[in-house]
C-alpha cells in the first residue's frame, strides 16, 4: 500500500504568477466596468446620441463621489450620506435658519420634482444643512424632503460653487452612483433646470427605477 504524503496546515500556498496577478486586475476591472455601465450608458445618451443641437444648462463638473460622512435628520438620527445613492439627487445648501434664498430654493426643489410627472419618484430632493435647529414652521413643508444636518467644513470639501459665489447659491445634481456631476447657476431659470433635470432622468430610464433597492426590499 503506497501512502501518501499529505501538505501541513504550516504550508504556505504558492506564490500567484505575474500572470495570474494581471488576470485578477483585468476581472476587477470588468467588474466595475459592468456595474458602472448603466451611468456609463445615460451620460453617453443624454450628451452624445441626443446632442439636438443643444448644450445642457447645468454646468458639469469633475464628479465627486457621496463622502463617507454621517448627517442628522429632523429627527436627530444618524443617516450615511451614502445611504442617498441609487436616486437622482438634486441639492441645496443653506444655513438651518433658511433665509429667502433658501425657502426660495426648497420651493423650487419641490416643484422640479413634482413636474418630472411619473418620473418624479427616481428622484429626491435634498437640504443638506448647516447650524442650529429647524424652524419649527418649515418642516411641514420638508415632509418630503430629505433633510441632512451636516458639517460645514465637510460640506465645502466635496460640493464647490463658481468661483466668487456661496454654496448657498446654487442648486446641484448628484447621479444614482452617488457621484456629483452638475452645478446650476445661481438665480437658475425653472424651465431649463427642468429641462436638464428631463432629459437625465430619461436617459437612464432604461435601467433606473424608482425608488432604492432597500426600499423595494422593504415594501415586499
């Protein structure tokens, strides 16, 4: 009977070839090239098939992923801000006491979402704020509204305004994969936000839903 030699629990394994290395990278990278192909593919609709001879009113910018910072509700609960990703997102800043501008902004939030129709649940509207409490007579207004109490200084190392401008004065866009990628102007003219805010949502209608998958998991 030949008995064979069996490998200790002290073996290490081999070390992995070159080769072996390379094709490990080239598998995370199509990993990430198939998940990120749906935001891939709307970008690449709304400003390449569907050029109309037009430019987009919203200024796009260098895209910034959701940071990996916790704010507080109205509630005073914590929230990931990345807890926001899977839906578009279109967000103003202000201090909690919310000045004109700020109820001015909030106001138009709620309206660009309720105009986008059926479309209006692939989208949230967001106050990320800054300073003491709420308003007690604002919130009834923010029932829809995702709220955010956030820290200032954190806030100014991912969002930018224009150069010479508060954050405050404008609104901006954050895409499903939670990466900001446009900036309104200040004093933004509703119909062209709206018609910006249209075509994105209609580009990804292909693979966007409504709703997050922790959302739909819950309702079932």
């Amino acid at each position: 009977m030949t008995v064979h030699s069996l490998p200790t629990a002290a073996e290490e394994p081999p070390p992995r070839s070159a080769t072996d290395v390379r094709r490990g990278r080239w598998k995370l990278l199509l990993l990430f090239l198939v998940s990120a192909a749906p935001v891939i593919a709307s970008y690449f609709t709304y400003y390449v098939i569907r050029p109309e001879g037009r430019r987009n009113y919203g200024e796009l910018v260098e895209q910034r992923v959701l940071p990996a910072w916790t704010g507080s509700d109205l509630a005073g609960r914590e929230v990931p801000l990345a807890s926001l990703k899977h839906q578009w997102l279109l967000i103003s800043v202000a201090d909690s006491a919310c000045d004109a501008q700020c109820q001015q902004h909030l106001y138009l939030q709620r309206q660009l979402r309720e105009g986008l129709g059926k479309e209006k649940d692939k989208l949230d509207w967001v106050w990320l704020r800054t300073g003491a409490d709420v308003n007690e007579a604002l919130k009834p207004a923010l029932v829809n509204a995702k709220v955010l109490r956030v820290d200032a200084e954190q806030l100014a190392s991912w969002l930018q305004p224009e150069p010479g401008r508060r954050l405050s004065d404008h609104l901006y866009v954050v895409d499903p994969m939670g990466n900001w990628m446009m900036r309104f102007p200040p004093d933004a003219d509703p119909k062209r936000v709206k018609r910006d805010l249209d075509r994105l949502v209609r580009a990804a209608s292909f693979w966007d839903l409504p709703g997050r998958p922790s959302d739909t998991a819950e309702a079932k």
